[in-house]
C-alpha cells in the first residue's frame, strides 16, 4: 500500500509540474506577445547550406523551426523547411540565420561537358562533305570520334584514291553549311595534332574531298 501511495504522489507531483510548465510557458507567450506582438514560425539554418547545392531530405535535416515575433521576422522567411524541398541556396546560407524565399531558385540544368582536346591536340576547322549523315538517328556527334577521310580526284592517266588521313581524331563541333549560295560544305572543328592539321589543311587547299567517317 505504502509504495502504490507513493506511486500515486509521485504521479500527481508530476502532473502538476507538468500544468505549472504549461501556465509558465502560456503566461510567458503572452507576455511576449503583449510586448511585442504575435509569433510567427521561420525556418532557421541550423547546419550551414553550400550555395548552388540543391535542398533534398538530407539537407532538411538541418533546418529548423523556431517561433519568433512577426515584428522581427525577416520578410520572406520561410515557415516550413519542406517549402526549400528541391531548391539551391545561390549564396552560402551561414548556420544560424533565416532562410528566405529569395536566397534560393530552383537549379538550371547541368551544362554538358565540353569535348576534350586531349594532349598535343589543338581545335582545327576543316570542311568537309556529306556531314549531314552523322545527324541521322537524332544523335549529336560532338563528342564523339570520327575517321578522317580524304579521295583525290583522277588525274590525266592516273589513279585516284581514298585514303584515312586521320584516324580517330574528336570532334568538336559541326556547324552547319552557310546560307544562301553556300556549296554545301560542313566546317567541321576537330581536335588533331600538328602533323594531322597541316595533312588536312593540304588537302582541303588542293580541292580533294573530305568526309567524315563515325567510330563505332
């Protein structure tokens, strides 16, 4: 009987703690209230946010709700960290401060990858024909590795012939032909070595054919 009673007493204190707490936290909110006005929720950085670093459910971790007076709430705070779900910081958010609507913006798509000269290579612009058929399929080919391709033309009594002039070789980019009263010719920049460029260079200067042959 003597430990049910004590389990009893022990139980009211801590009931009554409990509604002491609840008055002491109410009297103090309006307290502040009456001194400085209603409260309003804000999200507060708790970990520091890297700039440009999407918000995902990780990074929400770190974010907390805090209850402060609206006189001192900054505009545009945030009230809910799920309102930054999938949006960057675009200047790095210290720990500690409020988070605003106009520190993030939804990130822009990733840039793609520029081609690689590779060492000893150098961007060269050739033109070349036929390279409407390295778009068939809906692929860009920049990026990607091509065959040089080079066919004199017969001479008087001669032979003519074709010939890998560069194999292997990046290509960087595939502007189309020109406008009205181009011939038709692609200027093809391709990344090659020295020995490769002036090949190239002497070919497309003596009026032989250049095309470009995809690597599979």
């Amino acid at each position: 009987m003597r430990r049910r009673a004590r389990a009893l007493a022990f139980l009211g204190a801590a009931a009554t703690c409990a509604a002491l707490a609840a008055m002491l936290a109410g009297s103090y909110r309006q307290r502040v209230e009456a001194g400085y006005g209603p409260l309003r929720e804000v999200v507060v950085a708790v970990a520091p946010l890297e700039a440009g670093r999407p918000i995902g459910p990780r990074e929400a971790r770190g974010l907390a709700v805090r209850r402060v007076p609206v006189r001192f709430a900054p505009a545009g705070a945030l009230r809910r960290p799920a309102d930054a779900l999938g949006q960057a910081p675009t200047a790095p958010v210290p720990a500690g401060s409020y988070l605003l609507a106009g520190q993030l913006a939804l990130p822009g798509p990733s840039r793609p990858k520029r081609p690689s000269l590779g060492q000893g290579r150098r961007p060269v612009q050739i033109g070349v024909s036929g390279a409407a058929a390295l778009l068939i399929g809906g692929a860009a080919p920049e990026g990607g590795r091509v065959d040089v391709v080079v066919s004199e033309q017969a001479g008087l009594g001669g032979h003519g012939r074709t010939y890998v002039a560069a194999s292997s070789v990046p290509l960087l980019a595939l502007p189309g032909p020109g406008g009205p009263g181009s011939d038709g010719t692609w200027q093809a920049i391709l990344a090659l070595t020295r020995a490769q460029a002036l090949r190239l260079i002497d070919a497309e200067g003596s009026a032989r054919q250049i095309r470009l042959l995809p690597r599979p």
